[in-house]
C-alpha cells in the first residue's frame, strides 16, 4: 500500500454560532480556521467542531463544517463561535473531529474509508483554552491527513509531507551467525527514506522492544554499525545496519536492524516492539515532534512467537497482509523519539533520555524516562521497566526526586 501524507493546521479563537448551544452565559469568542489541505485533488473537507466548558457542560457542537461552505473548498475553513466564560468554569474543552474528505475525481461523495486515515477515528483532537469575557481566544490545532496516492518512491512505501519512507519486518530461517558459527533464525527489521529531490532527510527511532514471556529486553538501534553482541538467553546477536544509498539528487538513508533469535524455550511467546518516523528537518533538541501537530509514524508492532517458542512471524510488509507495520499518528502533545539522525555515512546519532536530576535512586548514572508513541519506559541502573502506556494524550513532560519538593502525601 502506498501512503500519501497532507496536512493542516486549525487555528480556533471565540460569536453565535449554527448548530447545538447552551444557556445564555457571558461568552468570550472562538475563531476557527485551518490551513488548506496540501494536496491538489483535494476539493472538500467537513469537519466537526464541539466546545464544552469547564464544568463539562456543551457549550454547542455543530457537526459539519465543510469547507467549501466556510472555507477556500480544499480543507480551509473559517468558523466563529462562543466560549464559556463564567467564573469558576472559564477553562473551555474544544474538540475537533475529521468526518470526511472528497476529492476531484467524484467530489459528490467522500473518500471511502480505505482511501485515507482518520486521526479523529480513535476520538476528537482536544485543546483547552481559557475563555475570557468579551474577548478573543486562540487555540490551534496542527494535523496531518494521510491517504492513498498513485505513485510512491518505493514499491511498498508512504509519503510524510515530501518524505518518501519503506518499512517491513521479515522472520527468516537463517542469517545471522549464532556462537557455534551457523546461520541460525533471524528477525529483520528494515526502514529507509528520502526526502526527494534537494532536500535533507532525518530519520527517528525509539528504542526497540523484545517482550517474551512477560520479560523486556531493550535494544539500543543507534549502537553499531555491525554486530553489537548477543542478549541472552533469547538474542544470540543483534546488528545495526545504517547508510546513505549514492543517488546524487537524493539524500536517501536507511536504517536497519537484525535480531537473531535463539528460538524453543528462552523465545516463547515474543512480541515487538518499535517506531520509527522521518522528517526533512530536526525535531527539537530533545527529539520531540512539533508541538501541537499530529505527526506520522510508522509502529513495529507484532508478534514473533508461540508459546512453544517457534515463529510465528512471516513477511510484514508496511500496511499490509499480515499486519504488524503499520502507520499511526503520535499524540498532538508530541512525542519524544529518542535517537534522530542526519542522512550520511558518517553523521552521528543523536541519543535523548528525560534525565531526572536529583532521582534518589540508582548508583552508576541518573535515572531516565523513554517517551515513544506506544508509551513510556522507566530507566536505572541500565535495567528498563516494561512499557507504561499512558492514557488519554498524556505524556512524561519532567520528572523530580522522591519526596517530590512542594508535593504532599495524599490523604
């Protein structure tokens, strides 16, 4: 399956509105407006918007806004509507949600679901915004619809804005060179991008996950090139493999990883876990995607083995038959990939970790949180808790020593 990633932006600021509404309340004003979709074809987008206050009460929803009716016809839209300003509930809840997309090839109907992604399909995109009297108030939301396209840089592949990027997981029955110097059974994970013609590519990666029987073991991909040892008792080697491809108008990296797998009892009941993203630019110093965007991402999220220790994983390709890797979107609260790197040869990677200074725990280095979009790791002493996923959009923003200054025991 081929992908084809366009994005928006939606800026919301506080006037009666069409549609649902409460009560009569003192009301400040919300401005709604979103970026034009980036793709050429795209001819409508509808859209529905809903305000609550801090009480929870619904302020009004309308449940269409299309953009040819309040916009430039390609996803753009301009909407107007009132906030709850009332003391004590001021804080309001705007929640957006994507209904459908049309494009020029039959813009009477939308795209059939198979035809795109949905980043609303899980739930509306949420923000808060303080609601003041008689005033304006802003809140923006940044998205990114990815769809089917026609073309690809590669056979199987999907396109982040410019950025073209592969990615499949392949379980062979020999590879890898094991302790006696045989190829033995191997897990290969593959990913590479190129940003196109002229520009730059970065490629992001979290630490990879090793889940057997209840027991985690993490996997550092920005160690190597080349064999970096085993982990035992499931891994009897694991290889990076990274490079830039010789194309003189293209910056084209790849960044892979082979995992050799010492399959029957120490490989019962395996599962995997990684994500990996690319971008024509660096995401912050701490490696976090843009805040207030929705970005994509490609998971790595698949079973290898059964309870008898034997594969169970085949051929997954990227979207495809049988699933595994798979494209998502990262919390609109940004999401921290640790390791990013600069398409060359010899361009280093760059490692980040939320470091706890002052953690009372741990005697070789601090203590350090792993955000990544399937949740997050807790970090001691070179041992990694499993993964915590959080709920909701919630992410680890810092961290303090225990006792917490300024906390207080709950009652």
């Amino acid at each position: 399956m081929r992908a084809h990633l366009v994005s928006a932006t939606l800026a919301l600021a506080l006037a009666p509105a069409c549609g649902e509404t409460a009560p009569s309340v003192p009301s400040g004003r919300l401005q709604i407006a979103t970026a034009p979709l980036h793709l050429a074809s795209i001819v409508d987008a509808d859209y529905g918007i809903a305000v609550f206050n801090g009480a929870g009460q619904l302020v009004w929803r309308n449940t269409s806004v299309r953009s040819t009716q309040y916009g430039d016809g390609r996803g753009s839209i301009a909407y107007v509507g009132p906030c709850d300003a009332s003391a004590g509930v001021s804080r309001n809840r705007v929640e957006l949600t994507v209904n459908a997309v049309y494009d020029s090839v039959n813009p009477a109907e939308p795209l059939a679901a198979g035809a795109w992604s949905n980043p609303t399909a899980n739930g509306p995109i949420v923000r808060e915004v303080d609601c003041v009297e008689n005033q304006d108030a802003r809140v923006a939301f940044d998205l990114t619809i990815m769809r089917a396209a026609d073309q690809g840089f590669f056979d199987i592949g999907v396109q982040f804005s410019d950025v073209f990027c592969s990615a499949k997981v392949d379980c062979k029955d020999a590879l890898l060179h094991d302790a006696s110097g045989q190829r033995a059974p191997t897990v290969v994970m593959t990913f590479a991008c190129t940003s196109g013609q002229g520009a730059p590519t970065w490629l992001h990666y979290s630490d990879v996950a090793l889940d057997c029987g209840g027991t985690t073991t993490w996997l550092d991909p920005s160690v190597g090139p080349g064999q970096v040892g085993a982990h035992p008792p499931t891994l009897f080697q694991v290889a990076t493999y990274r490079g830039q491809e010789g194309f003189a108008d293209l910056d084209k990296c790849y960044w892979n990883l082979a995992l050799g797998v010492n399959l029957g009892a120490d490989a019962r009941n395996c599962s995997l876990r990684a994500y990996a993203t690319a971008s024509e630019a660096a995401f912050s110093a701490t490696g976090e995607t843009p805040s207030d965007s929705v970005y994509p991402f490609i998971a790595f999220e698949l079973p290898l083995t059964d309870a008898a220790g034997a594969f169970t994983c085949a051929q997954h390709p990227l979207n495809g038959t049988p699933g595994g890797v798979s494209t998502g979107y990262t919390s609109p609260r940004g999401t921290r990939f640790t390791h990013q790197w600069q398409c060359a040869d010899d361009a280093e990677i760059t490692s980040n970790k939320i470091v706890c200074d002052g953690l009372s725990v741990g005697t070789t280095a601090p203590a350090t949180f792993t955000q990544s979009p399937g949740g997050v790791t807790f970090s001691v002493d070179g041992l990694a808790s499993p993964l915590i996923k959080l709920p909701g959009n919630r992410r680890v923003a810092g961290c303090c020593a225990n006792p917490c200054p300024g906390c207080s025991r709950p009652e």
